[in-house]
C-alpha cells in the first residue's frame, strides 16, 4: 500500500452478520483508532462505542472525533456518529464505522461480537471480564489478563511496546508524556482552571512559545515551546483543572496531525495478530476472505 493513504479510495466488501468477525471497541481515541482502522481495512466489522462528549485530544486521528463532526475520515476509512443499534447494519453495509454514544454493555448484548477490545487505555481496574466476548482484550495498564481479559497488549513505548501478555499486566502507567526530540511534560498544554475551552488555534497551525492556543473560562493556555498544534480537546468541552487540552509537537511536520503514529500502528498490529491467533486455532479465519479494502 502506498505511504500517502488519505486519497486511497477502498473497495467495499461485504460485511454482512455472517461475512467477518464482528469487533466491538471501547474508545475512539487516537491509539483506538490506530487499531480500529487496522482491522477495518482487515475485513472485519467493527463498531465503536464512546462517550458523549469524549476527551480526546488528537481528534483529527481519532474516530470519536465523528461524535462531534457526524462523519470522520482517517487515512481512507470513515467513521459516522450513528444514534442508535438499529443503523449499525445499514452503516457498515455502506462501509462506514458506525460510532455510538449508546453503553457498550448494552451494544454487546444485542450483537454478541467475536471479539471486545477495551481501547480506552483508562489505567483503571476494568468493569467487564472474560465473559464479555469469545476474546477479550484490552489495552494497558491494569487490566489482568487471565482473568478481566484474555489478552492485554503493552502500550508503554520502549522494548516491549506492543507485547501480547497472557497472564499479569502491562507496565504501570509511568505518567510521562513520550519524548520527542527531548521535550515531555512541556509539550503538553493543560486545563489551569475548570472551565469550558475556547480554541483559538487548530490542529494543524504552527505556534510559538507563549502564543495563546485556547483559553479554559476565559484563561489562555500558551504554547510551551514552538512547534505545530497536533493535538486540541474540542471547543465548547468543560475541562477540569489540570486535564490535557493540547499537545505541541516540536517538529513540525503538519502531516503527522493526520496520520497514525508509529505508537498507534505497533499497537494494532499486536491485536491484529492476537485475532488472527485466536481465529486460526478455532477453525475460522473468514475475514481473510471476505474483507480488506486494499489487501
């Protein structure tokens, strides 16, 4: 596949409730949709549950971000904010990811997917277990794989980035932002008060250090060093003191605002490959042959 996919137009394929395994994710945020475009492009039918007002931050890689804009295409694959179960079949039979705000327990039970993956990378004790679905897995830190899920995949970059671990956890949340080019914490604009945000720049603008990126109740937040906007919470979402509303990102490169990350891609294929596993030792691996746009 060629590098440059944000004009790659792919075919539809079927998607029918016996033509590919059917994924339901928990998050739609950046390193979500990183695996959720994966396994679309894959073949398999994927449906995303998120919250009404959801906080990320990297919305323009983010299929959540379909919540606020109805529609949201990343790298050649669109996502649409649907308003309920009933258009999940009519959504993916045009091929296009429907995104709910509905409760994923509540979608679970009247899909029953093959597999249930916990996206959200909340670094919390999870609320679901083993039962939810034939495979679990889940993102991250705190979730126990053997016994909350079947399967948890690393996130911490470093050495074991991306790892399938099989019993125990992933490395604990290390609560540093990851260095690029020697900038962490100063790269990360955050909430000084609560407060709904104002943006006053986009993703994508180029800043420099001092510039006012977004005011929080009136408050700017100013751009910690130079670098190009990459990450913006939604305008008009209350934000409480001390949450990421922003992310600078000090080399520049406006392409990357658009693109998956190196993170986002090493994640998804640990779960592409931890279905393609579990699939090929239960006898099916029938979204090989009805799926994939640009296989």
């Amino acid at each position: 596949m060629s590098e440059d996919t944000n004009n790659k137009t792919h075919t539809a394929m079927p998607r029918g409730k016996n033509d590919a395994i059917t994924v339901l994710f928990r998050g739609g945020g950046d390193l979500a949709s990183a695996v959720i475009h994966r396994l679309w492009i894959a073949g398999m039918r994927v449906i995303v549950c998120d919250l009404e007002r959801p906080s990320c931050v990297r919305r323009t890689v983010s299929f959540c971000n379909s919540i606020y804009e109805k529609e949201w295409t990343i790298e050649g694959v669109t996502a649409r904010y649907i308003d309920g179960i009933g258009a999940i079949e009519e959504t993916l039979a045009a091929d296009i990811i429907p995104v709910l705000t509905v409760p994923d327990h509540i979608v679970l039970k009247a899909l029953n997917p093959d597999v249930f993956v916990d996206a959200t990378i909340s670094k919390k004790k999870p609320n679901y277990d083993r039962s939810w679905a034939p495979l679990v897995i889940g993102l991250g830190p705190e979730i126990t794989a053997g016994a909350d899920a079947d399967l948890v995949v690393e996130t911490q970059r470093g050495h074991y980035l991306g790892t399938l671990i099989r019993e125990g956890k992933a490395l604990p949340n290390t609560g540093i932002p990851g260095n690029i080019v020697g900038h962490t914490y100063d790269r990360v604009l955050r909430a000084p008060c609560d407060g709904d945000v104002a943006c006053l720049h986009k993703i994508g603008d180029q800043v420099n250090k001092g510039d006012p990126v977004l005011t929080v109740s009136g408050e700017p937040v100013r751009a910690p060093i130079d670098g190009i906007v990459r990450g913006l919470i939604a305008p008009g979402f209350h934000a409480k003191k001390g949450l990421k509303v922003g992310d600078i990102d000090p080399r520049g490169f406006e392409n990357h605002c658009y693109t998956i990350s190196d993170k986002g891609r090493t994640i998804s294929g640990a779960v592409l490959e931890a279905i393609i596993n579990f699939f090929a030792s239960h006898g099916s691996l029938r979204f090989i042959k009805n799926g994939g746009g640009d296989a």
